[in-house]
C-alpha cells in the first residue's frame, strides 16, 4: 500500500471520528447548557454539527476525499464507474472512525466510554426521514460535482444536513457509519442498537433513489474526476483495480 493510500484511508478514519465527535459532543454539551428546552438542544446539535461537517470538508477534500460516508463511497464508485477496492477500503475505516469519535466524546464529557443508547428511533416516519435525508444529501453532493462545482460542497453539504436536523423527524442521520457510532452513546445524540440495522437500510433505499435522481438530472458528469477534490496518486491506483 503506498503512502497516498494509507494518508487517504487515514483521512477518512480522522475525519469520521471527528464528525462524530462534533455531532456526539454537542448532542451532550447541548443537554447540559439547555437542559429544559429540548428544542434548544436540537438547535445547538444542528449548528455544530453543521459547521464541523463543512470544515472537516475543508480539511479533508483534497486528501482522502473527505466522505466521512458509506453511501457516499457506494454512490461516487457506481456513478463513477469506479472500482470496488476503494470502496471497500473506506467503509470499514469510517464506521471504525465514528466509533471511535463517540467514544472520545464520551470520555470528553466525564460519561462511560461505551454507553450503549436506549432512544429508540425505528418508526416508519423516521424510517421514511432517512430516506429522503440520503437521497437528498446524496443529491446535493452529485449534483455540485457531476456540473463542476465539488468546491462548494463542504458549505453545500454543512447547510443541508443543518437544515435536516429540523425539516427531517429523524433529524438527518443519513450516514451509515455515523449511525453506528451513535449507538456507543446514550445521550442526545444517541440511536438504540436495535433502531440500527432499520436506519441503515432506510439510507440505503435513500442512496438508490439519491443515485437515480443524479442520473435523472445529470446524465453527464462535466468534472467526473473531481468528484471528491484532488485524488491522491494512492487512491487512483486503487480505483483501477
């Protein structure tokens, strides 16, 4: 493996657990700062959250392509007529990475490092919420890349989850990896291990219609190989395997 793979397999692995750090550490700063008001805490969450993803895009662009997420590999490898080894290099190291990002904002916040969640989600109006939260999402990443504008998609993507925290009942996982890391966490943020696998597979039905609605609206892809920022000569390599 050469060391542009190992820095963008690592790019990955850092930048989901940060991801997960902000969404997991603002989730529980949120019930401590507001401990009445939960439409205070959804409001905090949602804002750190929508910050920390646009600058981890930011950082993260240009050296793994900063996905942070499972759909978002599978999406770019079938839109892109990629190869499966890149895809199947990332996904393990970004669900190992939010994992670890829940962990580390439950250490943060004095709370046991693995507190396994009791919320709940699994109902059909959240199940249905993750749909349209991943097709969405997997709408405006594919469509800023496939017309050229890859450079707008950290605030693109930043505003879109924001507002998906309050125009979506399940406040906008939309993000495989990160759903499991929440799990390690029984606070704000938190998603019961049985709600898991449902939520996975509603994003999953989000991302096929995500994908045909790219297909739909932009057949033609005028900057392909931006599709994630600059590509490491590692990560090319792996594609063409």
């Amino acid at each position: 493996m050469s060391l542009d793979t190992t820095r963008a397999l690592a790019g990955e692995f850092l930048g989901s657990a940060m991801l997960c750090a902000v969404v997991v550490g603002s989730g529980i700063a949120a019930q401590t700062l507001s401990p009445a008001d939960v439409g205070l805490q959804l409001f905090e969450n949602a804002f750190a959250t929508a910050l920390g993803l646009a600058v981890l895009i930011l950082i993260f662009q240009t050296v793994s392509g900063a996905h942070f997420n499972p759909v978002v590999s599978i999406v770019d490898a079938l839109l892109h007529r990629k190869g499966v080894a890149i895809t199947t290099a990332y996904i393990p190291v970004q669900i190992l990475g939010c994992i670890g990002g829940a962990i580390l904002a439950n250490l943060m916040f004095a709370a046991p490092a693995i507190s396994w969640s009791t919320t709940d989600r699994a109902t059909w109006p959240h199940l249905l919420a993750e749909v349209v939260a991943t097709a969405g999402l997997v709408l405006v990443i594919f469509a800023l890349v496939r017309t050229g504008r890859s450079h707008l998609a950290a605030p693109a993507v930043g505003a879109y989850i924001g507002a998906g925290y309050f125009f979506t009942s399940s406040t906008s996982f939309a993000n495989p990896a990160i759903t499991i890391g929440r799990a390690f966490s029984d606070t704000f943020a938190g998603i019961a291990p049985t709600s898991v696998l449902p939520y996975i597979a509603a994003q999953l039905v989000g991302a096929a219609l995500g994908w045909a609605l790219v297909r739909g609206f932009f057949p033609f892809a005028s900057d392909a190989p931006a599709a994630s920022g600059r590509r490491p000569r590692g990560r090319a390599e792996l594609e063409r395997t």
